[in-house]
C-alpha cells in the first residue's frame, strides 16, 4: 500500500538498486542518531547544536526543512535548510544548511535524493533558487553540490580578523 | 578570466568530446575539425592524455580514441594539471620584498584559491551534465575559457 504522504515534499520512498530509501522530515528521536552519524562525518560531537537546529527546523514545515534519508531503522544520511528572504539584499531562495551521508554510502546517490528532495520542499515554499556556502577545502562536498548542478552565485563570502580596539 | 595555455583546452575539448559517448572513438583529425584546432597539435595533446590514462588509442578500421578515465573521479583540475601549473606559488613579476608586491600577492593569492577550488571541484560528469543542459551547443563557443 502507498502512503498519500510520499506525495509531499518532504517525504518521499526511492530505490537505489535493491535498498528502499525513505525520505521523512527529522522528529526528536532521530537526533542521537544525527549527532553520531555528524560525529563519525566530522570527527565533532556536537549534540547541543543539533537539538538546537531540530528544535528551529524540525518543527516548522513551512520555510524549514530538515530531512533524513532511512533504510529501515537506519539512518543512512540527512539535509537541512531553510527559506531566506532579502537577506544580503537577495530575494528569497532556499539555503542548505549542509547534506551529511554515512561516509560509506558516499557517491552511491543518497545524497542526491535528500537534495532533490530539500528542492521540492523549497519549490512548494514558493522558491525556485538554492544556495549553499562550503569551505574552500571541503572537495567532496563542492564536488556534490556541482554535480547538482549548482554553479558560483552573485556573492563573495568576505572577512578579516578584527584589530584590537575596532 | 582565466587564461589556458592552448595545450591545456585542447585536453579539455578532446576529453569532453570523448568522454561524452564512452562507445565511440574519435580521430585526431574528427576532433580537430569540429573545434577548428591543430590536427597534430592535438594529436601531442591526445598522447600525453593517453599516457595520464584518460583515453586510450583503438586501432584498425573505425579506430581513434575513446575515454577510457572514470568521469566521476576525474576532475577538471586533474585534465588542466597534465599540461599547466595551477596554483604554483607566487605570481611571476611581483616583486616579493615591496609593500605593494606583498599586497598585489595577497589579491593574486585569493584568485588562485578560488581557480584552485573551482577547477578541482568539478568532475567530467559534472560537465557532462552542463554540456547536456546547454545543448544545442556551438562548437567553437563554450566559452568557459581562453586560449593563450
């Protein structure tokens, strides 16, 4: 029996050779499960971030959207983001915050279902462009990202360490 | 804008051109004429990608070069590096031990960062995909770079 729920964006099941993967906003109990799939990604543990993040995008299905990829009980990997608007003088578009898969799914197209997914979210919220920021260094994920499609935008990331006094 | 030495874009049409149909073989010639390029200038190009592994030479009728790398892993950068330096330390002419130099290497710095991070950040497929998207094409206008 399909559930009237793969319809929305947010939820979606899609196959990947023989593995079922579901696709369903995060609820609560999914965190422990980020927070140790972030931590063997990013070497950091850092649970009071992700409750954090849950409690300002889990809940809200209008503009904040955070979604897990599953086989089964198993977290394979997740996505969050978010509808901005006029920030930085740009009109609204969808921002990912970041895409994290279990590092040894990677480049076997999860990633690329969350993503398409996130988009869908961000279409339905009435926005048709996506952005992201990455770290210069941070390949892989560049690489993911552009083979989505997504090229250099309008802005440059500027900073600088302040001198004292200022 | 970045410019290529022309070795370096030649590699890149050959590659592209290849890697776009895996089954097909293309001739130095084949490929030479569809972007008006040297023939054996090409033809040095294609050994030297040969020797990196990106295409192989078929022999007999029907015979040419065919893209035998893996369009996933390989990335822009991987193509350009067989040919030029990309990020190869301070920018020649600037005069290091001056304020300015030191200033104009910082600004020249940041630029190679980013060529550095762009070129090494999209793979063939990724072109492929914006090839297909922005079909019908015009040989001889990508115009993603310049030929020096």
């Amino acid at each position: 029996m399909v559930d009237a729920a793969q319809d929305t964006p947010g939820y979606n099941l899609v196959s990947i050779g023989e593995h079922k993967i579901n696709i369903r906003p995060a609820v609560k109990d999914d965190l422990a499960n980020v927070v140790a799939l972030d931590d063997r990604t990013t070497g950091l543990r850092k649970p009071e971030y992700w409750d954090d993040l849950f409690t300002r995008y889990g809940n809200r299905k209008d503009s904040r959207f955070f979604l897990i990829a599953e086989e089964g009980d198993t977290l394979l990997g997740c996505i969050f983001g978010e509808v901005r608007s006029w920030e930085f003088n740009s009109v609204p578009c969808g921002w990912v915050g970041t895409v994290s898969v279990e590092p040894n799914l990677r480049m076997g197209g999860i990633g690329s279902i969350l993503y398409k997914e996130i988009c869908r979210c961000f279409r339905k919220a009435g926005v048709t462009k996506i952005r992201t920021m990455i770290p210069r260094d941070a390949t892989d994920l560049m690489s993911f990202f552009r083979a989505q499609g997504m090229m250099a935008g309008p802005f440059i990331q500027l900073e600088t360490d302040m001198d004292e006094g200022v | 804008m970045m410019s290529l030495q022309k070795a370096t874009l030649f590699a890149l049409y050959a590659v592209l051109e290849l890697a776009e149909d895996t089954d097909r073989q293309l001739s130095a010639s084949e490929i030479a004429e569809r972007y008006n390029i040297s023939t054996n200038h090409l033809a040095k190009v294609l050994r030297d990608l040969g020797r990196a592994g990106l295409v192989e030479s078929v022999r007999g009728a029907g015979g040419g070069y065919r893209f035998c790398g893996n369009a996933k892993r390989t990335t822009l950068l991987d193509v350009v590096r067989l040919f030029e330096e990309v990020g190869a330390g301070p920018t020649s002419g600037i005069v290091q031990e001056t304020n300015a130099g030191v200033a104009l290497s910082l600004v020249m710095d940041e630029i190679e960062e980013i060529t550095h991070a762009t070129l090494l950040s999209i793979s063939i497929e990724t072109m492929l995909k914006l090839m297909r998207k922005r079909r019908p094409e015009k040989p001889s206008s990508t115009g993603l770079f310049r030929a020096v």
